[in-house]
C-alpha cells in the first residue's frame, strides 16, 4: 500500500487544486490502476470540459450558418436554429 500512502500524502500536503485538471487526471490515474498516456488523460480532460464543447459548437454553428446552408448543403431543423439548444438538432 506504499502507492496509497504516497498518492494520499501528495494530495493532502502538496497538491494545490485546479479547476479541472487535477481532479480529472487522479480519476482517471486511479481508474487506470496508476497507468495512463498523455492521450488518454487529455481525452479525459476534453470529456470533462464543457468550454471545449462550447467552443466547438459555435464553430460547427457558425459554419452551417455561413458556408454549408447558404450552398444549401446543410441547416438545422426547422425550429432548432437560434434556441440556444446546444444540440442543435441533426443537420441535413
């Protein structure tokens, strides 16, 4: 049990705590056994970050809006642009 104690004792005495990261990374190690790549921390932490998802729902917004629907390639559902329902509803 030499892991624990170690892990317990960095948490309790020398981690200064993030907003995200911190949290999500222990998660992540502890559920892993201790054992994870850097991918698979970052994927955690995207999972995790709903300013990411945000980020890139304006982005996918903003290009139905300007480039595929003005081509009518693409749009929203009627009814479903401008809700602020971050889903949107499917695109076609």
């Amino acid at each position: 049990m030499a892991a624990f104690s170690t892990l317990s004792d960095f948490i309790q005495k020398k981690m200064q705590m993030a907003p995200i990261y911190q949290p999500v990374m222990l998660t992540e190690l502890l559920a892993r056994r201790g054992k994870a790549t850097r991918r698979k921390l970052a994927e955690a932490l995207l999972r995790r970050d709903e300013s990411q998802f945000e980020h890139y729902d304006r982005i996918v917004e903003n290009y139905v809006e300007n480039e595929t629907r003005p081509e009518g390639l693409a749009d929203y559902p009627a009814g479903a642009r401008g809700t602020g329902r971050s889903d949107g509803g499917p695109l076609g």
